[in-house]
C-alpha cells in the first residue's frame, strides 16, 4: 500500500507521493503479521543496463519486482509468527512503554518475523532503505536468496516500474497487535489458536495507480458509522467519536493498525470484523500504518491526519496527528464533524 519513500500509500515530504506499494499479511483471526509499504520520493530516473537493480546508490528499482518480493516476505514473516505461537516458544518481555502508559511487549514472533523479511529485502534491494520497528543486528548477517518470480495476479495487474533505488524506504512492523498474539487480551488467544489450526491466511497488496488484489466493500453507513478504534492506544477515541457521531455510536475496540484498516475492505476472511471509519487520536508509528494507508490509497480511500493532512513517510518514525481512515465516503465531511482535537492527538 503507498507511500513516497514508504508504506502503503504514497506521500513524501516537499514531493508528495508518486506511486506506492502496500502488503499485508493477514494471519489468524485477530492480528496482521508483516507490512510494508513503500512510496517514491522523486521522479524517476532512467538508470543504465549495466547498473545492477537496488544494488547501489543510482541503481534503479522495478517496483512490481519490490511488490512481489514484499508479498513473498511477508508470507515469510507470517509463517514465522504461526510457528512461535503454535510452539508457544513466544519468550514475552516488555520492551517499554507507550506514551499513554501501555506496556509494549517484544516476542520471539516479533524478531523472527522481522529477521525473515528484512534480510530477503535486503538481499534482493541491497540499496533500498529499510525501516523496521525491531532492531537488526547488522553484524549478524544473512543473504537469502530470490529467484525474482512474479506471482501471476501481480503480473496481470501491475506493469514495470523502475525508479532510483535511494528514492524507495521501505517500513516494516513484523508483527501488528501483539497484547492479542501474547494472548494478554482476555477472550482473544482461544480464537487465536484455534484459528492457527486452520491457518486461514491471505496477503492483501496492493500499488497506488497501478491494482490490488483486495477491494472495498459494496456499501457504508455515513450517518451512523460503526468505528473502529485501538484497545490499547484509545486515548480520548471513545469520547470522540460519540461527540462526533451521536451516543449510540458503535465502537469496535481492536488490535492491530493493519487489522483495522481490514475492517474497512472486502476480505476473504469471515471472522473479520466490519467498520466504517478508522479513528486514532494518539501518537502513532508509522510502520504501524504505512501498508494500510497504501492499501487504501490505490483503492480510492484515505488515510489523513485528523486535521486532513497526508501523513509523510519521511523524517520522524511517528506520526503526531492521529488518523482518520475511510473509503467510498465523504472524507472531509468525515473530518468537519470532529472537534478540535489537535491537542489531545499529541498526548
């Protein structure tokens, strides 16, 4: 899904977007495992045949190659999370804490997973800049090799594109809603594992102005919209979207940033829970968004800042302006009926 420089939807900082790209893998019932996004910074250049892809600084990118890499990893990375929780072999601590006091937990899921798809990135776009939210020891380092097969619906819907290799970023959570994965969340690892048993999973991917493999739902309510909201990051969420949408608004309190954009879409998965609208007053990482934002940029959706600013994928890793997310809606209607929430989105 896309951003300029990264993520799932494209934006940049004094170049705005071009194209982007956005995977993500969607494992069990109640968490996404690998995300990425990736968004073009510049316009693109024209490299030599000699210059190897992504190898070097002006080395040039095919984007549907990143794509497909992107999805493959991914895959990877989910299998990864699959195989710890199943071996429940997870090894939890906590890692920190969130600025609203949550406690942040780190697993074995967490750095396999991330292991996993940052070094197959790397190995196939040595020069792409990779963003992750888990550390990579980079003396530890490991080439994985990529035989560069596009998968046959990327192939139909995607063509080539190449652009140079230092105008990609690349962003990765290799894990979305862990309080769920650990099963701290009560109610939640009963559903989780028996849904491992099946392995129902799919990847959603999607790239702005070029097609998804995913799309919007038939139908939302704009009048009284169910909203989709963090368990864990809520903030004032709650009291928000009643002020906006009336006391008898429905609100889903969900982990995951990926998982909630799901909510908006049309997925192949019947546990999945269904939203209108996607609200998040607090601070938040942008691996936590990128891929989600792109997913729903290249299907005509939106991803913006309370205040309707594109988010940039560049500079910081945090996005200060909260989000608000639909699709097939009036998008600044959506962000009219808000009130002044500038300085609640900062705490």
């Amino acid at each position: 899904m896309a951003p300029m420089g990264i993520r799932l939807s494209p934006l940049g900082m004094a170049v705005f977007c071009l194209l982007g790209l956005g995977v993500l893998y969607h494992l069990y019932s109640g968490f996404l495992a690998g995300r990425f996004a990736f968004f073009m910074l510049s316009e693109p250049a024209a490299a030599g045949p000699e210059t190897p892809r992504g190898s070097a600084a002006g080395g040039a990118v095919d984007l549907r190659e990143l794509l497909a890499v992107s999805v493959l990893a991914a895959t990877r990375g989910g299998e990864e999370v699959k195989r710890v929780r199943e071996g429940n072999v997870l090894n939890a601590k906590a890692k920190g804490k969130t600025r609203e006091g949550a406690e942040e937990q780190l697993t074995t899921g967490d750095l396999l997973s991330n292991r996993r798809m940052f070094y197959l990135l790397k190995s196939a776009f040595p020069a792409v800049q990779i963003n992750s939210e888990e550390h990579v020891d980079t003396a530890d380092q490991e080439t994985v090799p990529w035989d560069r097969s596009i998968p046959e619906d990327i192939k139909q819907k995607i063509q080539p594109k190449e652009v140079p290799a230092e105008s990609v970023t690349v962003w990765i959570d290799p894990l979305d809603a862990t309080q769920e994965y650990t099963g701290k969340i009560a109610g939640k690892l009963r559903s989780l594992l028996k849904t491992a048993r099946i392995c129902v999973s799919f990847v959603a991917w999607a790239m702005v102005d070029g097609g998804s493999n995913i799309k919007a739902r038939s139908s939302y309510n704009e009048k009284t919209p169910r909203i989709i909201v963090s368990r864990s990051h809520a903030g004032k969420v709650e009291q928000v979207a009643r002020q906006t949408f009336g006391n008898k608004t429905v609100i889903i309190p969900a982990g995951g940033a990926g998982y909630k954009v799901l909510a908006l879409l049309d997925v192949p998965e019947k546990n999945q829970e269904e939203a209108d609208v996607y609200i998040h007053v607090t601070y938040i990482k942008k691996w936590d968004i990128c891929a989600g934002n792109a997913v729903l940029r290249a299907l005509g959706g939106h991803m913006t800042t309370l205040t309707g600013e594109e988010i940039s994928y560049t500079g910081s890793d945090g996005n200060e302006g909260g989000l608000i997310a639909s699709i097939n809606m009036n998008h600044k209607a959506l962000i009219e009926k808000l009130p002044d929430l500038e300085k609640t989105s900062h705490k």
